[in-house]
C-alpha cells in the first residue's frame, strides 16, 4: 500500500525520473530507514548520505555506522561526514538546528556538484510539514510560510511528504526495519519539539483526523498562495524599481493600492526586514520623511514620496591625497587637462571643468562634514553643503556618500553635484582640469 502511495507522489510531484542519480540523506531514524527502504525496492539508482554532527558522542559514531552497514546492505555508495557543530554555532551566531541545517545542506550541494547526483532526497514526511507550518505561525512568516515544506526544491526532493510519522513507523513494523533512535528528539529543548509533543497531540484530540484534514489544508493554502503572490507580483511591477544595487519603492502609488501594506511586506522581506518594521515604515510614509530602519543585510529610508532599499555599506572610506591630475580609479573618476582653445563646456551634474591654474595641488578627497561651505557656481554668496542639500533634495543615504574635492582649505567640487564658482573657467583660463566622476552618483 505504502509502495503504491510512494510510487505516485513521486510522479504525479515530478519528483524524480528512473535513470536519474539520487543520493539520500539518512540519519538512521526511521523516516530515513523507510524511505531508504521503498527506493530499494523501486530499483533505483541510489547512494547514501549521512551526517555526524558530534553531539550526541558514542549515539552519533553508532548512527553513523549503522548507516554505513545499511548502505552495505542495499549495496548503495556511501558518504559520511563529521561536523564540528558546536564550533561553526560560535563562530556563525545560529542555534544548533539551523548550524546543522546549513551544514548538511551545504555538504549535499557538494557531493551533488561532484558526483553529478540529480537530486537530493530527504525524509520529511506530513508531520514535519504541520510542525514546520505552526512553528511559521508563531513566526509571522506571511502566508507562504503557512503552505509547509515544498515537495521539489531546485534539486530537493521529499517523497514522504505524503505520509505521517504513524504510517512510517507501522511500515517499519510490517517489514521488521531496524532504525536507530534520537535521544534529542524525545526532548522539548527544541522548538520543533515543543510543536511536536505538546500541540499536536491537543490538536488530534480536537480532531482525530487532524493530519488528513491538514494535508488538504496545504492544497488550499498553496492555492490561496498562488493567487496571494500574483497580485503582490503584479503591483509590484508597477511600484518597484532597482537602480543600480539600490530598491525604490514608490510610495504616491503604493498607498493607493488596497493592500499596500502587504505589498510592502512582501517587497521588503527579501531584505532582511519583518511584519513589526513594515507597519513601523507604513506609519511613516507620508509623515516622517528621512526615517531609517536597518537589517542585518541592508538599510531603508522613508523618503518624500519613495522608500529607498539598499545593502549596508563600510563606510571606512580614507582621505585621498592627490598630488597631480590622474585618474582615481576606486572612486569612478577620470582627471585630464584640456586647453583652453580645444575646451567645450560640459554642464552635466557628474562632470566638473575647473580652472587649472586655481587649483592648489595637492587636492584632497573627503567625505564632505558638517560645517562645510562653497560658492555654487553662478552665485558669489557662500552656501553651506547641508543648505544645498536641502534646497536640492539629497536623501539622506545619498547625503551619506557626499564627497567633496577640495583645493587648500576651500570645496572645489561636490564631487557629482556642483562645482565651486571660485574656479570657474573664465576668460583668463588657460588650462581646463575635467574631472568626470562617470556618473558615480
């Protein structure tokens, strides 16, 4: 019966075909042991996979062996590996789940990658699908963490997701399987645990049949999520741009939509930020322009009519000095001295011409400082930079970035907005320096 059901999850999933190379990860728990058991007896093209995470001490070394012994029995290859686990938890900041959870995943790309295996088979079955889905809920994933573990992943696939723990466990039974067992699964140390000994039993008692009715849950759920993303997609093509390694948001037209803080939230997850921020940053559209929130990975501005994602940058930039015209290659820049019969005006923002003659080398490069004035070009009367970039609507990551070319003690250029009138080329120039920062703003 169990065959049979395994036999058509896997096709009607796509899961995989029957000349493919598949390599299955097996811990030696049952689920691992069934499911290493019905590929045997489909006569497929299998090798074994088995992780030893060093925590359990002499259960870990008998698990591994166990593992190795059974691979020997079906005459599948097999590989092993031991992880530190505990060490790569300090030294990466993750909880024992996750640490282990990238280390096997990133020990399975590998063996894929070098042994040409089609497809990475692991045990999850329908109970790991509900813990994996109220564990979510508590998290405030959205809704497409609510539609469980996927069948097919890239390269991963799970053909037990149609059966649950009791039906794999009375499968052993009926074919007399040995299995090892984990002591840590027995333990509410772990979150999945806590769901898994406390939860879903309250829940089977409200409903006996609580695993039949969540596997039709999940076909709903995905569903609703199937509709949920495309309209999410579809407003975001119109309020979502990328400039460069920059997100903008447009928010005049984002607010307009009926569930604009939906699509917010899903446009911003990516990034590293979560349900709490994204009201936190609805409450300021429209009211607190220049507001900033971080994640681990990136930043956002609420600015006067868009929202302005970017990664967080080292901002360890070091004062350059130059002692002649020539090209600053770190910052995009490119110097060169024209004369003045061959010279033509180029008014754009990114380029600056400057009297050659009027310039004190050698020049410095800084981040522009608060304090800092110049004369714009045009004007005779000193304006400070914060002034200009106010007048001029500078957000305030672009202010950030603000470099300014000085000559002595006096701004020549704000490198990529305006130059200074005190160096203007005039009709006593000789020698034109053109600086073009390649439109590094």
């Amino acid at each position: 019966m169990m065959l049979r059901q395994f036999k058509q999850f896997v096709n009607q999933n796509g899961l995989f075909d029957r000349g493919q190379s598949l390599l299955a990860a097996v811990s030696g728990g049952v689920d691992s042991v069934v499911m290493l058991h019905l590929l045997a007896q489909c006569r497929l093209k299998v090798a074994v996979a088995h992780c030893n995470f060093q925590l359990r001490g002499a259960d870990a070394d008998g698990d591994e062996e166990f593992v190795r012994q059974l691979a020997a029995k079906y005459q599948m290859p097999f590989f092993s590996i031991r992880f530190d686990t505990l060490a790569y938890t300090d030294e990466h900041r993750l909880s024992v789940e996750m640490a282990a959870r990238e280390l096997r995943y990133n020990w399975f790309a590998q063996l894929a990658a070098e042994h040409h295996f089609h497809r990475i088979l692991t045990a999850h079955h329908l109970n790991d699908n509900i813990e994996t889905m109220l564990l979510n809920l508590t998290r405030g994933t959205g809704i497409n963490g609510l539609t469980g573990i996927a069948a097919i992943n890239g390269n991963i696939a799970r053909p037990l997701l149609f059966a649950t723990r009791s039906q794999i466990e009375e499968y052993a039974r009926l074919n007399n399987l040995t299995f090892r067992t984990d002591s840590t699964n027995l333990s509410d140390d772990y979150q999945r645990n806590i769901i898994r000994h406390r939860v879903v039993p309250v829940l089977k008692e409200l409903n006996p049949a609580f695993e039949e009715r969540m596997s039709k849950n999940f076909k709903h759920i995905r569903q609703a999520a199937d509709i949920y993303n495309w309209y999410v997609a579809k407003v975001a093509a119109e309020v979502v741009q990328t400039a460069g390694q920059q997100t903008i948001i447009d928010t005049e037209r984002l607010v307009q939509q009926p569930f604009a803080e939906t699509v917010l939230f899903e446009s911003i997850k990516p990034f590293g930020f979560n349900s709490s921020q994204t009201e936190d940053i609805m409450k300021a559209v429209g009211q607190k322009s220049g507001s900033t929130f971080v994640s681990a990975t990136h930043r956002l501005l609420v600015d006067r009519s868009r929202i302005i994602i970017e990664p967080t940058e080292n901002s360890d930039f070091q004062t350059i000095e130059i002692d002649s015209p020539r090209n600053i290659d770190s910052l995009g820049l490119t110097m060169r001295v024209v004369p003045i019969a061959d010279f033509v005006l180029d008014k754009r923002p990114s380029v600056a011409c400057l009297d050659l003659d009027k310039l004190c080398f050698p020049l410095t490069i800084r981040r522009w400082q608060h304090g800092d004035f110049f004369c714009p070009i045009g004007m005779d009367k000193a304006q400070k930079l914060s002034d200009f970039f106010v007048n001029n609507k500078v957000n305030v990551f672009d202010k950030e970035r603000v470099m300014v070319l000085v000559s002595g003690e006096r701004i020549a250029w704000i490198i990529g907005y305006r130059p200074d009138n005190r160096f203007k080329v005039d009709k006593k120039t000789q020698q034109v320096l053109v600086i073009d920062s390649n439109s590094n703003q």
